[in-house]
C-alpha cells in the first residue's frame, strides 16, 4: 500500500473517531413505550379507543384509517357514523415532551371491525281492555323505535305513541294482536312480530265509562291515564289505601263526593256550576299532588252528574309514593373512586319544584361526562338500558374538562352543581362517565323527581325537646304523631310501630339507610293502646329520663321512631335535641331508659335540631 493511501485512511478513521466522541457528548435519548390501546363500545357504527397514561408523554399522535395525523392530550377517543362489519384501522404513538431526554415511540395499530346491522327489540304488548266497542292495548318503549305497526283483524295501523284503541270488535270472541317496532336509523332493522291473543268481553259488558292506568309516581305526585269517552263526567281523587281498612268502596266515593260539595257551598257556587267547573270529561293524563310520602294511594275517580251525584261505581288503581329527596331507580352504581349524589335544595329560586343538585365527588379523576334526561326519555330512547345510555354519555355528553372543575370535583367534598330550570312532577335521571389519570374508566347512574311544592307534606311526625314538666338537664318530651284532622271521618291509621332512644354518639358512622335495621334488632314496640291512642287522636307524647333513670346534662340524644300504615307502609321518623348543661348522672344506652306514654301531653318548650 502506497504511503499517500495510508496517510488518506488515517485521516478518514480520525474524522469518524471524532464524529462518534461529538455524538456521545450528549445525553442518550430514551425512547418512550408504546400506548396500550383498549377498544370498548363496539357497535354498528361506532366505537371507542382509550390507552392508559404514558409517563413523560408529552401528547399523543393517532392515525384513523389511513387518514391524516391528529395531535391530541386525550387518552380516549370515540368515533360515530361508521359502516356496519366494516374494518377500521387506529393508530397512535406517544410523543416526547420538550424536555429532550425521551424521543417518540413507534405507531401501535389496532384493527377493529364494527359490529352487523343490529335488530330493534320486540315489544310487549299489554292488554288494559278488552270490549267490543272499545279495546286498549299498550307497550313499553322500545329503544331506537320511531314507531310502531300493528295490525289485527284485518285492520293495520302505524303509531308514534305506545299504546292503541281500537273499536269494531265482536263480543266473546278471540283476537290475535301483532306488534313491531319500526326503525327511523339505517343500519338497525325493524323488530321481530309481538302477538297478544286476547278474547272480548261479552256482549253484554260494554267497557265501563272509567279506565285508569298508572305512569309515574315522585314523593308527592302521581301522575295516571284515564280513558273516558268524551261526554262521560268524573272526579279523581288521591286516597290513603288505609282509608280503605274500615271502609267500603261506596263509603269513600261518597265521602269524597261530600268533600267535593262542601267545597262547592264553600266557595258560593251552585251545584251544577261547580260540578261543572271541577269535573273533568273525556280522556287525558293528570297529575294528583300534594301526596305524603311513603305511603300507598289507590287513585280514584267514579261519575258524577251535574246535580252533584255519582252515577258510577268507584274505579281505582293501586299507587305508592317515594320518599322525599330520595335517589330512586333507576340507577347504576359505579367505582369507589367516583360517587354521584342527586338531592333538592328546599327554599330558594332553584328549590325542588324546579331543580336538582348533584355532587360529584372523585379520586384522580381526569375528565368526565354527563347526560341530564327525564327518566320517560330514558326509558323510550334508550328503553331503560344502562349499556345504551352508557354510549350515548361518551358520545355525546356534556364534557367537564375545565381545569378548575376537575380540581374541585377531586377536592374532599367534591363539586356540587345544579341542573335548572326543570319542570315540576317529573322524574330525571342523570348518566355521568368518570375517566380517571389510569385511564380507568366508570358510569353512573341516579334518578330524583322533581315535587309539585316547595312544602314537605308528612304523615308521620317525630319531635323532642325539653318540657316545662321535667328538668331540662335530666329529662326530655317527644311528640310522635301522624296526619290527622278529627274533624273529618277518614284518616291514616298504623297498624304498629317500634322506637328507639339513645346518646347521638351511639349513632356514630349510622347511616340513615341502616337505621331501621338498628329500631328493628335493639328498639321498643308501641303496645296496642298506644297504637289505638294514635289512631284515634293522632299522636302520642313520651318522656325519658323520668322513671328513676335520669339522662345526662348537656348530653345530645336522638329519638328513632319507625311506624308501619295500616296498608303495609313502614317509614323512619327521628328526631335529635340535647339536655341543658348540669350535675352529671348516670349513662344512658341504647334503648335505655324507656319512654314513658303520656296521654297528657306536657307542652314542649324547646324543640330543635328536628330531622325528618
């Protein structure tokens, strides 16, 4: 080898020796992992992506199908309008921050094929009557429908609505009545055929002029159908069905029916003007209000005529009212680490005829969002599916996203808001989706109604204090009583009932909810005079700490009290209220001491911190 072709490779060999030493100068980037993508929510025209957080990422790069590059900091992505069975490619890396110490990962693909045209499910008709002139067949709401065909005897029909009347009918004869859902969307077909087979009445049993038929019930409303034929005149009324132990149909309808006319004289009406000022004609849906809470209704309505007499029987149909500010179904529990609370605020603009609150309390959680419907939507949009609803929150729900409100929602005591203005006796139901910072995700579910009033209608009352008979630091008076007017000949009665009285920190870690359980295992019964006492005046008082076991000065207690209606009806009244500061005496227990029934009621001069 000639020396020139030796000193030429040399020099080549220091020049990359040199190169590499300048590389190796700086740091060595690492490169990032890739994301672990999770596919959920397959359906015929969408579905979802999520991936859990990368650390040190400083956003991610997703490709859909083919198409160009998106740059996003979310962690989940869903995508709607697709083709049914088709094949969808997703794509997504993990790009570096700007720190410089981590360079991008590599693409990882997922392939994901949308589910086939999907089938509406069938209907269930419901046969509410049968008669030659006139036969009323309702259904559920089916998810997704439009509308709904039907036909029978030849004669075929399209609704929107979820019920039919139909007429022409021959008597005792039988019928068969098919039914489909019929779809308004492109990839989802129509429902298999329903068939009811049903027989008509007898000729000689015409449909009686009143059919009712019960749609929702809140606290203190409830709302029913009556199908009347147009000239056909009646009331309705809401009615306690203990009213109905010691009484006779014709007794109630007659009762009321008195109630109705006093009214009329009341308000220096004649008869026929009133009855037709207050009467009601025809077929249409009412809302009864205000109810009690808790507590089983038969609604009633039977005809009456101008001259203010009944002309019909007494027709009703069965109902019970919920608690007050009570979450109800439906409802869906989610995670540990995300709890939603709906519940009414009494007084005030936004009070419980015209919104809900909720709070959402969280852990780690990232972003979420939420549906607000009324729970008849829930259950004909979605047909009362959780997994549909589920769907329709990630794909189109509000987003809470803002810094600031993530910030409060994973505070201690959460974020509490408000959904207003809403309508009055009407039952809501809210969704809300949790995505936490592992990419964890959860769906809620809660139901409240609305009321009719901002006033809390009870039947069942408890309240303590001190009294001006027994000293305040030792002893406490209780007032345990139910609705009742003695003037009127009608009233709720209670068939039995338990209490328990105890120190407020025997209570500690109690919810409400498992307090009854508590009055049932360690509590008192009312004895059967008591009983008939508070049936027959409406209450009964009692006294603790005034039979030889004295109760401790400036010490909190709570009286639990639960009472059972005469129509099955149990509920949980309590009361808290403290003795004045004293000499200290002996302890008392649970269930210690007694309470002592006193017909004569000592007046109660102090009474607070009253709960329901």
């Amino acid at each position: 080898m000639s020396r020139s072709i030796i000193t030429k490779l040399s020099f080549a060999l220091l020049l990359t020796a040199l190169s590499c030493a300048k590389e190796s100068d700086g740091p060595v980037q690492a490169r990032l992992p890739e994301p672990k993508v999770l596919v959920s929510d397959v359906t015929s025209t969408s579905f979802s992506v999520s991936w859990d957080v990368v650390t040190d990422a400083g956003s991610y790069t997703y490709i859909f199908n083919g198409k160009d590059t998106v740059t996003t900091r979310d962690r989940s992505i869903s995508f709607s309008d697709l083709l049914p069975a088709e094949e969808y490619s997703f794509a997504v890396r993990t790009d570096a921050g700007s720190n410089g110490e981590y360079v991008g990962s590599e693409f990882v693909t997922v392939h994901v094929v949308t589910d086939g045209e999907s089938v509406l499910e069938t209907p269930e008709p419901v046969l509410v009557a049968a008669y030659k002139s006139r036969t009323i067949i309702n259904w559920k709401p089916v998810s997704g429908a439009s509308a709904y065909e039907y036909s029978v005897a030849g004669l075929t029909g399209k609704v929107e609505a979820c019920s039919v009347e139909l007429s022409g009918f021959k008597g005792s004869t039988d019928y068969e009545f098919s039914l489909k859902a019929v779809s308004g969307e492109k990839y989802v077909n129509d429902s298999p055929e329903a068939e009811l087979r049903f027989t008509t009445r007898p000729d000689s049993e015409d449909i009686p002029p009143i059919i009712m038929s019960l749609l929702e019930c809140g606290s203190d409303y409830a709302n029913f159908n009556i199908y009347a034929v147009p000239d056909f005149r009646y009331v309705y009324f809401g009615v306690p069905a203990s009213y109905f132990k010691d009484h006779s149909d014709t007794e109630v309808r007659d009762t009321y029916l008195k109630y109705m006319l006093d009214a009329i004289e009341d308000n220096n009406m004649t008869v026929e003007g009133g009855m037709s000022y207050y009467t009601k004609t025809g077929s249409s849906n009412y809302t009864e209000y205000p109810l009690y809470p808790e507590l089983s209704y038969y609604i009633v309505a039977f005809g009456v005529s101008l001259e203010g007499k009944a002309t019909t029987p007494l027709c009703k149909i069965a109902a019970k009212t919920k608690a007050h500010d009570t979450m109800t179904e439906p409802s869906l529990e989610g995670s540990d680490w995300f709890t939603q609370t709906m519940f009414h605020s009494v007084f005030g603009q936004y009070n419980a005829t015209n919104c809900v609150w909720t709070n959402w309390a969280g852990k780690d959680v990232a972003k979420m969002n939420y549906v607000l419907t009324s729970t008849y939507s829930f259950n004909v949009y979605f047909g009362g599916s959780f997994d549909l609803f589920r769907r329709y929150t990630a794909l189109q729900g509000s987003p809470v996203t803002e810094k600031e409100y993530i910030e409060r929602i994973n505070e201690d005591g959460g974020m509490t808001t408000r959904f207003a203005p809403l309508s009055a006796a009407t039952s809501y139901t809210l969704g809300a989706m949790a995505v936490n910072e592992a990419g964890d995700t959860t769906f809620v579910v809660n139901t409240l109604s609305t009321m009719t009033s901002t006033t809390y209608y009870d039947w069942a009352f408890v309240s303590l204090g001190t009294s001006a008979s027994h000293p305040a630091s030792t002893a406490l008076a209780a007032n345990v009583s139910i609705a009742f007017d003695t003037d009127e000949s009608l009233n709720i009665q209670v068939s039995g009932g338990r209490y328990l009285f105890c120190r407020n920190s025997e209570l500690a870690g109690v919810k409400v909810s498992d307090a009854s359980k508590i009055v049932k295992e360690k509590g008192t019964d009312f004895t059967p005079t008591q009983i008939k006492v508070m049936n027959m005046t409406g209450n009964i008082s009692m006294s603790f700490g005034t039979d030889g076991t004295s109760l401790e000065p400036g010490t909190k207690y709570t009286l639990l009290v639960s009472l059972v209606s005469a129509s099955g009806d149990e509920v949980l009244r309590y009361a808290t209220a403290s003795t004045a500061e004293g000499t200290k005496t002996r302890s008392a227990v649970y269930g210690e001491p007694k309470g002592r029934i006193e017909i004569n009621t000592p007046v109660i001069l102090d009474t607070y911190e009253i709960s329901r």
